[in-house]
C-alpha cells in the first residue's frame, strides 16, 4: 500500500539508505485448535457468526479453502512451493490489494498478506499508537483516513474468505537506531499486542459501526509476520513464540534451502537469488532489486521495462533452480507499490502467471507452507533441508523420501559456491 502523501518523503529518504542491510504470555481468543484445521471449511454464511470485542471481528469458522497438509508419500518428489507475500498490505487509490487478489484467482495463487496494524488506524486517533521508543502517535509511514481503513477492511474480509493469509507487518515501519534492531521481545509483544489491536477495533477507531465485521479471530489467525527492514529477528523471535506465532519471515540473507525451526518458529527468509546481468546475487524482494538498480522510486523511465525484465528473469532463475534442483520453497517480497512506474508490480505478476499453474508448483501462504512443513516424517524433512541449493538428491528422489530412512549420504552443509556467496547484496526495504 502507498503511504499517505505526506509520508511520501520518508520512504523516498529510506530508499535513498538502500546500500544498508534491513527493508507467550498473550491470551489467544477464539476456538481451540482441532484435528480438523487445514480442511476446507463451509461458506461462513452456513456458519454461526459469534462477533467478537466491538464487532470489528467476527469467528465464522474455520477459514475457507484451506489445503489438508498431507505426508509426502515414500518415493516421491516434494511439490515446489511459492510463497509470494506483501508488506504494508492495504488498498489505497492503487487498488493494487484487489488486483492482486483477482490475479491469484485466475492463477491458482494463496499469497500472505502482512497488514501493517496503523493502516486501520485513522489519522485523527493516532494517539492510541505507543511505538516503542517513540513518541505516543508517531509512524514512519503516516496512519490512514476513515476511506481508506473501509477499503481496506474490505480487501482484508475477501482476501481471507479466499484462503490468502492475514500475518502482520506490525505498525510504524521503525528502522535504524530506534527501530526493531534494538527492540527488546517485551518492546515486540507491545507491537505485535497493538498490533492485533488495531485490527479488532477498527470500527470503534475509526466509526464505520455499521460495517460488516472481519470474518476471523485475529488474535488466533495471526500466526506470522515480517519486521520491518527485516530488522531485530533475535529478540522477534521469543516474543512471536509467547504470542503464539508459527514462523518469522523478517531474516534475510537466506539461501533457496528447505526451512529450519529457529527456537521452535519456522525461519522463512527473504532468499538470494541470481541477479542478471551481474555476477552476484540478490535479495528475493522487489525493493531490493530497485536499490540495486536505480536506488530510487523514480528512476529513468527508459529503463522502466529493463529493470522490470531483470526483475523477471532473477525471480525465475531462483524458481528454476528450485524447480529442477533441491525443491526448496521459494519465497518472494513484495509492496503494493508503483515504484518506477510500477516495474515491479508487472514483473511480480508476470511470475504469478508463469509459476503458479506449473505442474508440482503449489503457490501457498505461509501458514499453508508451515502446515506442510508440520506434517512431514522428522527424517525425510531433515533429509530435504541437507540438500544444497539447486541440487537434486544424488541418489534420486525415490531415494531421499522413500523407506526406510536411513542416512542421506550427504554430510555437506548447504552453500552457495564460494564465489557468489561473497557477492550477495543484502539489501532490504
């Protein structure tokens, strides 16, 4: 989602930064968890609706449209996974939040959605906003008006009804010295507690009363987020665990390997990825190859449909790597964002149309990948995440995932060739 205009300049000044690195104790309401959870769920419409706080919520049901997680079968290739997510996700006069829903209906796409909390946030009652280590009411990336929270809320209500994930990207979008770097985890359950706030009194903030309710409980659906500028993953992570989160998607600098639990919460990294026309490689974000290309929001329109194909073509190298390789999920960042003159945004489509209807290509939300993730023998997982980038089991995959599971015959650690490795550029939004 595009920032206020008022805000406009600070991203501007954060994106002038791009050579640097960086883009429970909690109650959790609602329904426990049950064996049935991951299994398509009837229309809420057949469902009782049990309204939750002011109404700004509402639990339905189990969401619809959700995949069961099953076992990967004894001999079998593992499905490529695609996880394409959005930071800051909100619908502003962009309308790229609805855009982007109905390409992944026409493409088979269940995204993640990370909803930065100030957006259902009217400007007039920022007040209720504390950031840590900063003033009451203050947001590097504004607040939001009441038209604005109302399309949004509206985006958010589809979105979940059609299977995509709601995570967060918590509230202000604070970086640097102040920022999530130095946060402590108390700092972080604050953050992630107003967080969830926000979103279930939107209409008590806001005055839209007469709005139809979100259909789920956040405070049990939210199991995930993005940092901004992937920044403070270390002391994220006990906090996200006390709240009740399943994984973490704020680390970069990650490899195309099969994810690891750091203390018990799946690690999802922004990934490095080819960069073309260079020998090196990159972040898998659309902010990042923009820092790298033009470092600006603005760039020469002569190179718009350049920068745009090198953004294609890094995304799927990585997917082709994956894809005939060591089946690695592949993850990919990005913003509802026209950034030189909406490059990037053509360019993730472009990949959402080419990928997503593959055969063994499943593009899925976080949640769905932990699901899946959850679901698997402890040994053939550990087998899989042994496998280096972009290479297949020497033995076959027949080998790797079928009984009885014995060693792997691989003891090397994952890397990338020594040579690209040194040349990553984590650079982040």
């Amino acid at each position: 989602m595009a920032p206020p205009a008022k805000v406009t300049a600070s991203i501007a000044t954060a994106v002038a930064l791009a050579a640097i690195a960086g883009c429970g104790g909690s109650s959790r309401s609602g329904p426990p968890q049950h064996t049935g959870k991951g299994r398509a769920a009837p229309p809420a419409s057949a469902q009782t609706v049990r309204l939750i706080g002011d109404g700004s919520t509402a639990y339905t049901g189990e969401q619809p449209h959700q995949p069961t997680p099953l076992r990967l079968e004894p001999g079998k290739r593992p499905p490529q996974f695609v996880v394409f997510s959005w930071d800051g996700a909100g619908e502003d006069s962009q309308k790229l939040f609805s855009h982007f829903r109905a390409v992944g209906r026409k493409y088979q796409a269940t995204m993640t959605f990370f909803l930065s909390g100030v957006y259902l946030l009217p400007e007039a009652r920022r007040d209720l906003y504390t950031p840590p280590r900063h003033a009451p009411g203050t947001s590097a990336i504004g607040f939001n008006d009441v038209r604005g929270i109302k399309d949004t809320v509206t985006q958010l209500r589809g979105a979940w009804q059609e299977g995509h994930e709601i995570g967060t990207h918590f509230n202000g979008h604070f970086c640097g010295p102040r920022g999530g770097r130095v946060w402590t985890p108390d700092e972080w359950i604050s953050e992630i507690e107003q967080a969830e706030g926000f979103v279930k009194h939107w209409k008590t903030n806001s005055g839209l009363i007469s709005e139809r309710p979100l259909p789920f409980d956040y405070s049990r659906e939210l199991v995930g987020g993005r940092a901004p500028c992937l920044e403070g993953q270390r002391n994220l992570l006990p906090a996200a665990r006390e709240m009740g989160f399943r994984y973490d998607a704020s680390s970069s600098g990650g490899l195309q390997t099969w994810p690891h639990r750091t203390d018990g919460i799946w690690d999802f990294p922004l990934q490095a990825i080819p960069l073309p026309g260079r020998d090196s490689e990159i972040l898998s974000m659309d902010y990042n190859f923009l820092a790298n290309q033009s470092g600006t929001t603005d760039g020469s329109r002569a190179l718009h449909a350049t920068w745009g194909r090198q953004m294609l073509a890094g995304v799927m190298a990585g997917f082709e790597r994956a894809y005939h390789g060591n089946r690695a999920p592949l993850f990919i960042g990005d913003h509802f964002e026209s950034w030189n003159g909406g490059t990037y945004m053509a360019a993730v489509e472009k990949a959402i149309k080419t990928i997503c209807l593959r055969k063994g290509v499943r593009c899925v939300s976080f949640k769905q990948l932990a699901d899946w993730l959850d679901a698997q023998q402890p040994q053939v997982l550990a087998r899989l995440q042994e496998l280096p980038v972009g290479e297949a089991p020497d033995g076959g995959w027949a080998y790797l995932t079928g009984a009885p599971y014995g060693p792997t015959g691989r003891t090397a650690e994952p890397v990338l060739p020594a040579a690209a490795n040194a040349r990553i550029r984590p650079v982040a939004e």
